[in-house]
C-alpha cells in the first residue's frame, strides 16, 4: 500500500497547488478586465488598443492555466496506473447502473444532510440552493448550535454544553447518558487541575449530589482526589489529568445531540459509503466465481456469504423476507426452517400452500413442514428511530448484500437481511 499512498499524497499536494493558482488566475483575469474597462471609459479612442492587450494578457494566463492542469492530469494518469496495477479487478462486476435510478431527490438530500451533520453549512446552503432542495431551517439551526457548543468545549469552555444537558435532561437520562454527570466531572477536574480546594468542594456540593446514587463510586474517588490536589500529578489519581477526557466528551456531546434530532452522530452518507467499501473484495470475488460457474448468486440476487461488519456499522435488526422483500411485522414475523434459512410467516404459508404437507426450501434442497419452523427474535443492536420507515439503499446492489447480519443460532449459520442505514427522516 505505501506505493498507492505515496501517489496519493503527490495528486493531494499537486491538486491543492493547482486550486490556489487557478483562483489567482482567475483574481488576475477580473482585475484585468476591470482595468481594460477603466481604460476603456478613460480614453475610448484607444478601445482597440485595450481590447488586444487584454486579450493577449487573458491568453497568457489561460495557457498557463492550461499548462498546470497537463501536468496534474499527468499525475492523475500515474496515479490511476498504480491503482490498476494494485488492484487488477473489475469492481463493476459488483455494481448496478440503475441503483439511483428515479432517486435523484433522495440521493441529493442525503448529500445535503452529510454537508449539514458535517458542519459545512456554507457548502450545504449552496448546494441545496443549485439542486432546488429544501431542508428544515430548524435542523439546520440545532447543527450550528451543535458545532458552537464543540467549538466551546475545544476551547475548554464547558458551561453551554452543561446548559443544553440540564434543558435535555429528561431525554438524555431516558437513552442512558450520562452526559451531564461526565460534563460536570470534567468542570470539577479544572477546579482540581488549578488547585483550587474551595472551588472544587464548593462545585462538588453545588453539582453532584443529583447523581451520587448512579455514580457514587466516581464521585467519591474525585472527592479523594482532593487530598493529593497540590501533587496531583504523582499521585493515584494521575489519570484524571489527562486530556483524553476532552477528546471523549467531544464525542459523548455529539452523539448526544445527534441521537435526540434522530441521526446518528457519523452521517448516513459516509456509513453508507464506508460499508460498501467495505463490501467490495467480498462482492466481486463471489461475482467472479459465479461467472466462471456461469451461475447466479440466487433468484433474488442476494449474496450467498456474510459481510462482516464492524459494530459500529450495526443499526437494527429490520428483517426483510427475503422472498417477499417485504419487512416483517409482528403479523408477519421472520420464522427459522430446520435448515436454517429464514423467511417471513406469509411466504412460509404461501410456499407450504397453507397446508402441512412438505414443500422445499427457496434457498437450499432441504424439505419440511410448516410445524418444524420456529418464529425468530432478532436481536436489537441500535435503534434510531426516525430511520425505521424512508430507506436509501446507497449502492442498492453493493449494500443490500453487505447488510447481512449472520450469526450462529442453534449451530447453524444464518442470513438476515436488512438495510445498512437509514437515510431519511421517517
């Protein structure tokens, strides 16, 4: 790989050089037109003498210009080479042309959404204007106050974080945070660091006895910490000095804030992204070996092996029979066959006819009777709940596959099939 990231960082390099010397060509050229108007409207006589001036001067920037973009093409070119060369597959054999298909809307606000979550407020106001969109001037409104609560905190200023945890206190104890506690913790650990006894007692009695009873442990170690406040740095309580707490109530925040607007703190854009990313190998070596036997992954196209994501890449456990396509309710729950393929309770019937006479598997050539299937529960992993209804599928071919979420059960392997994450607002 360090070939591939030496290129990587030459194209980086040679493209942010190039950007800065093409905005200066650019500033050149209106300054030049400026002056040649100038001239122009000073001595009109010599019109014809402005004009092929200018006109010389443009052209001499533009070839220039023209000029550094060869050489960043050329860049571009060595790199595209390495690339090639590294990976020699052909990742449009796991891919699907009409993914987007009457889905411009969709794919256009969740590029919207990933520019707001991301704080780029400037590029997404821009962006939703070109592309005719309109989203909450609200939501907008809750990501600025989100980034200006971060922006206080990197500068250790914790006093409007602790505002908004005590206004949303109710929502956040509801979710398990223990946001505000760990907000007034790091208040408290300033006192300490600073060395003032007085301040620190007075914040303790002030701030902590709303939580003594969930976080007593914690707060009588900071309470014993005190005994060490003029040598805190060699004592047993070293640990409380470090900047890592920072760094993690940063995160704590945003996830925070995130999960009571419904989102989750990476956005959906970049989840979608990263996991078909990290589908890709998986997809195009079961696509190679199904050409070669000249056979489908299965008659709903759906890939035969488990995509292993990592836990943070785990939202819900949305059931779609894979049969149906059509999500399991509790009217319709997923059931288990002896075989250990998985499909809704509407199909199962469908399939046995509705009758206790033996019918095969859609997946597999094992045979058995609707008594043998047993109703499945699946387990919760992270709900978000203002994604349950509206699915994006980013690189529906890609991504649908690499929602599987297959685990052992009773000894048998199973695929459950469900959306990566949800992009939109239920």
């Amino acid at each position: 790989m360090e070939p591939l990231l030496r290129e990587n960082e030459i194209v980086a390099n040679t493209q942010a050089a190039l950007a800065s010397h093409s905005v200066e060509s650019v500033d050149k050229i209106i300054n030049a037109l400026k002056e040649s108007i100038d001239h122009i409207s000073a001595s009109p006589e010599n019109t014809s003498e402005t004009l092929s001036l200018l006109s010389r001067h443009i052209k001499e920037i533009s070839t220039q210009t023209i000029e550094e973009h060869k050489e960043y093409q050329a860049v571009l070119a060595k790199y595209g080479k390495v690339i090639d060369k590294k990976w020699r597959h052909d990742v449009t054999l796991a891919s699907n042309p009409d993914a987007f298909e009457g889905k411009d809307k969709i794919l256009q606000k969740t590029i919207a959404l990933h520019f707001i979550c991301q704080g780029k407020f400037d590029l997404g106001r821009t962006f939703m204007r070109e592309a005719g969109l309109e989203i909450s001037s609200e939501l907008q409104a809750q990501f600025v106050k989100m980034y200006e609560i971060l922006k206080a905190i990197r500068e250790y200023n914790l006093e409007p974080a602790l505002i908004w945890a005590r206004a949303e206190r109710e929502r956040l104890e509801k979710r398990g945070s223990s946001l505000e506690f760990q907000l007034h913790r790091l208040h408290f650990i300033q006192h300490l660091r600073d060395q003032y006894l007085d301040e620190s007692l007075r914040y303790a009695q002030l701030n902590f006895q709303y939580f003594n009873t969930q976080h007593f442990r914690e707060i009588r170690r900071l309470m014993g910490s005190l005994a060490y406040i003029n040598r805190l740095e060699s004592s047993p309580y070293a640990d409380l000095l470090s900047t890592e707490g920072w760094t993690n109530i940063q995160n704590t925040f945003a996830t925070d804030f995130c999960s009571l607007l419904g989102f989750s703190r990476e956005s959906p854009l970049f989840i979608s992204v990263t996991v078909g990313a990290t589908a890709l190998p998986w997809l195009i070596k079961m696509s190679t070996i199904m050409k070669e036997k000249k056979n489908e992954w299965s008659q709903q196209n759906e890939l035969p092996v488990e995509v292993p994501l990592t836990d943070d890449m785990r939202y819900h456990s949305i059931f779609a029979c894979p049969v149906s396509k059509e999500q399991a309710t509790e009217e319709n729950p997923p059931m288990m066959m002896p075989c250990g393929h998985v499909i809704c309770k509407e199909s199962l019937n469908k399939l046995s006819k509705g009758q206790s006479s033996r019918f095969k598997c859609p997946y597999c050539p094992n045979e058995s009777i609707p008594t043998q299937a047993m109703r499945t529960e699946l387990k919760e992993v992270k709900i978000f709940d203002n994604y349950k209804s509206n699915c994006l599928r980013i690189f529906w071919f890609c991504i649908s596959v690499s929602c599987v979420e297959a685990y052992k059960m009773q000894n048998i392997q199973h695929g459950y099939n469900g959306c990566t994450v949800c992009l939109l607002d239920g």
